[in-house]
C-alpha cells in the first residue's frame, strides 16, 4: 500500500507544480505547436487549448501534458519557467498505463 500512496502524493504534487503558463512556456521550449504536443501526449488540441487558457481539464489530462513533457527532461516548479532536469529522459512514469487513461480528454 505504501507504493500507492507515493504513487498519489507524485501524482498531487505534478498537479499542483505543471501549471497552463508551463504548458505553453515547455511547448515554446521544445518547438512544438498545439497539435504536435496533441500528437506526442494522445491529449486533444481542444482540451491543451483550453488548459493554456486557464479553462478546466480532468486531472488525467494534466497528468499526461506533464509527463509528456518529463519525458523530455523538463521540470516544473511553481513560479518559475520549466527547466531541464538533471534526471535522464524519459525516467517519468508513461500514463498510457494508467488506469484512468481512457478518460484523458
């Protein structure tokens, strides 16, 4: 159980820290339009354009741009533009796997 509960606490934590300024400044970063990152994380332009616009997404949806961009080494602290991590890519969990990935908008 104890692995659940870290698992929810990562989770919590990426939600609150990717906010929609993150999401634009990562696809700048990175050079990817709206439909590219569509592409790369299997989340609709609608909902990306929608979150960019402070607009309500489900969790889900956050969870899968944010690992997405992970998974090209960026991180995201709360404040602050996206970085790039000292980690390996692509060491971020895939939400593909996930159980509620079907929901991802």
């Amino acid at each position: 159980m104890a692995s659940l509960a870290m698992k929810i606490t990562l989770e919590r934590i990426a939600l609150f820290q990717f906010t929609p300024a993150h999401c634009a400044q990562a696809r700048a970063m990175l050079g990817w339009s709206v439909e590219e990152l569509s592409e790369e994380s299997g989340v609709s332009v609608d909902a990306i354009v929608r979150f960019e616009a402070e607009r309500d997404v489900l969790d889900v949806t956050r969870l899968a741009l944010a690992y997405r961009f992970e998974s090209e080494g960026l991180v995201f602290f709360p404040g602050f533009a996206p970085g790039r991590g000292m980690n390996v890519r692509g060491s971020t969990p895939d939400p593909v796997g996930r159980a509620d990935y079907a929901m991802v908008e």
